[in-house]
C-alpha cells in the first residue's frame, strides 16, 4: 500500500535525544544525553504505599474519569502552589498527560498552520517538533545570561505579528538557564500590550539549588488567571517520577475548557490510576521535603561536573554553572561541530546531546547538553574522562 500522509509530517524531524538513546542501547555507554531524573531518588515506597491506599479505596481507580482531572488531585496542586504564591481555583486547571500533552494542547487550539510562534534561541526540542507539527512558523528571539532580549522581542513581535510564545524562564531546558525578574516583568508587559499569548513551561523551577533566590513565575506576576495573557504548565515528571505522565496546565477558564475539550479528543482523560496515586501522595507523603533531597543531591552532582568541568580547562570551552534544573550548556570553539563530536564520544563511551536540534532557526552547531541528574558520582567522573578523551581528539592542538 502507499500511504498518503498528512502535511502535519512536513519539515517534522525525529527528536535527536531519542535517536541518540537508540545509538547507546545495548551497549556500556555513560549518558549525559537523556533528561532523566535519577531512579534511586524516586519515592518508591510513598509511590507504592499511594498505589495501595487507591486500590485500598475500591474499584472508582480503574474507571473512566472526567477530562478536566481528578478534582481532588486538582485541589491539592491549586492548594501546593498556593503555598507558592500562585492563586488558582480548580475551574482554571487541567490535568494533562505530562505537561507535553499541555504544549500540544494549547498549540491545537491557538494555532492554525502559517501562524508564528516565538520562542527562545535554544529551546526545548520537543515544543519545537509540536510547533512544527501543527504547521507553525517558529522564529526565534534572541537572548542572554539574564533572559529574553526584551527589544529583540519588540522587533519580532512588530515584524511577525506571532500569536503566542513559548518560554521556559527557569532553568531551561536545554540551557538551565534563569531569568531575572526584571526581565520576567518585561516580557509580560511586552506581551500583554501586544496581546500576545506567553506559553510558560515550568518543569525545573522546584529543582532549585541554594536556599536564597526566588524566581517568581511570569504567570504569577500576572496577577490572576482570568484575563491573563500567561498559560503555566508543570509537571509531577522531575520531582516525582515521570512514569507517573502527570502534568498540569492553569490559565484562564476560557482556554482551559477549550484545551478540555481538545484533550476529549486527543485521549478522554489522563489515567484515573496515576492521577489518584499523586492525589494520595501528596496527601500523606512529605513532598516538598522530597523535593528538598532531590535539590540537594542534585546539586553535589551540578557542583560535580562544574568541578570536572574546569579542572578539564579545555581550551576555547565555555558553560554557564546552572542555579538549577537538570543540564549544562557547554559551548564548544567555533568550527567544532558538536554532532561530529558525538560518535567520538559514543565511541569512548559516553554520550551526550548536540546542541542544533534545540534551535528553531540559525544553529550553532558548537553546543552540547550535558545531564548531571542521571549518572551517580562514579559515573560523573568515569564520563567526563571519556568525554575528555572525545573532546582532545577534536579540539586543536595547544
Ligand atoms: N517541557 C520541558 C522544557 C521539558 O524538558 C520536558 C521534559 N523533558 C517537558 C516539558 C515534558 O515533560 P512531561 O511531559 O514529562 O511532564
């Protein structure tokens, strides 16, 4: 048979990070590629106790639910980031099958084909293939240590006219990087006055180091949900375990009931099982105290690579030290192509993600990710040998 594909297929690529994680399979490869939470972290026993407490209730657990979410876990997160200083009623929330299923959501209903989509340079490479599926120009704004260039933005915003854009202001994936609150302040007035939508995507901002800063959300400083030109997301998948396909999405009511009725669409509902355990968890299970041992492994692993990092002293390479999140961004010197780097570095067994397929536009193709949440001390350091291994045969000789 010759199939007939849908145009949604057009200019869609394969994501790099699952291509890679193909290349490794099998073999004794150290991984800095994947996004992985560490799996001895997981709360297995809370996990497990949850499971049991649910089944322990009666048959509801493995009934069809209602497309919105499981109110009570719906209460319980609106109450959790209340704590946090986010105000939401469950009427301005939907439960998503991981907070991908959110970015795939408010595309299908805010976005037809030729419509444009900014985002940061680099972004999150999964956002970009969702943008891409449904057939959306995406055009990058440039940025810096601090943010989004909030004139770079203005430029953009007068030439493309977009009509949302995506940003992940704490610790981004794949740069970790943070911004600061004038420039969360900024990006909002800019957006609001212009009536664009701001897709905030907030998978690391509890995967924090140091005890000090604080990073309110550009949601949050909206004010309240309704009326407000900011969609949050979050996600279970970094401070619980991601198998759990649990997310979250809060915005005003109208989008949230039209996202509700596309997710009727797209699966009915997220599973009742999954969605139960977390309501019981986070009922009887001490998360934010998880959270804080998470932080704090997390952080001697960071401080780790940022250790080997700069004893490497490899010429010409440069990295900002993440206050948080699970990634370093490593730029290598001009010339070197990080995906030419990588089958050296498969070879020596260790692997990593080059750094073009996070850019929507113009790729620098001298960048790489780096993981540090996966590999334990031993494989930290066992890696960055290979890699220094991988990483000396291409570089110029001193
Ligand atoms: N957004 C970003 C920036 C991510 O890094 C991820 C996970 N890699 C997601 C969204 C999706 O996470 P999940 O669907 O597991 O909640």
């Amino acid at each position: 048979m010759k199939f007939q594909f849908s145009k949604s297929l057009d200019g869609f690529s394969s994501s790099a990070v699952r291509d890679i994680l193909k290349l490794t399979q099998g073999k004794s490869i150290i991984s800095f590629a994947g996004g992985l939470p560490a799996e001895e972290l997981f709360p297995l026993d809370a996990v497990s106790e949850a499971f049991q407490r649910v089944m322990a209730q009666g048959k509801s657990a493995l009934q069809y639910g209602l497309t919105e979410g499981y109110i009570p876990l719906r209460q319980s997160i609106a109450n959790w980031m209340g704590e946090k200083g986010i105000q939401v009623s469950i009427d301005q929330m939907l439960l998503t099958t991981g907070s991908q299923q959110a970015i795939d959501l408010l595309t299908r209903i805010y976005i037809d084909p030729g419509d444009v989509i900014l985002v940061e340079e680099p972004t999150y490479l999964a956002a970009i293939q969702v943008f891409q599926s449904r057939g959306a120009k995406i055009v990058s704004v440039s940025g810096d240590k601090d943010g989004l260039d909030p004139d770079d933005l203005k430029a953009k915003i007068n030439e493309h006219h977009p009509k949302m854009i995506y940003v992940i202001p704490t610790f981004s994936n794949p740069t970790g990087k943070v911004w600061s609150l004038e420039r969360r302040q900024s990006v909002l007035n800019i957006c609001r006055e212009a009536e664009v939508l701001i897709l905030e995507d907030d998978p690391y901002g509890e995967i924090k180091f140091g005890d000090t800063e604080t990073y309110p959300s550009i949601f949050a400083l909206s004010g309240q949900a309704e009326g407000s030109c900011v969609v949050y997301t979050s996600t279970f998948s970094k401070t619980v375990a991601p198998a759990l396909r649990t997310g979250w999405v809060v915005g005003d009511p109208e989008l949230i009931r039209n996202m509700s009725r596309m997710k009727q669409a797209a699966d009915l509902h997220s599973s009742t099982l999954d969605q139960q355990t977390l309501h019981q968890l986070m009922e009887h299970f001490d998360l934010n105290q998880h959270i804080r041992t998470i932080r704090a492994h997390y952080e001697e692993r960071m401080r780790l690579m940022a250790d080997l990092l700069t004893e490497r002293n490899w010429p010409g390479v440069t990295w900002i030290e993440p206050k948080g999140g699970m990634f370093f961004w490593v730029e290598l010197p001009e010339g070197i192509r990080a995906e030419e780097l990588l089958p050296k570095a498969v070879e020596q067994g260790v692997a990593f993600v080059p750094g073009y397929p996070f850019y929507a536009g113009n790729a620098k193709h001298n960048t790489m990710r780096l993981n540090y949440t996966h590999s334990d001390r031993e494989s930290l350091i066992e890696g960055m040998n290979r890699l220094d291994r991988a990483i000396q045969s291409v570089l110029p000789v001193r």
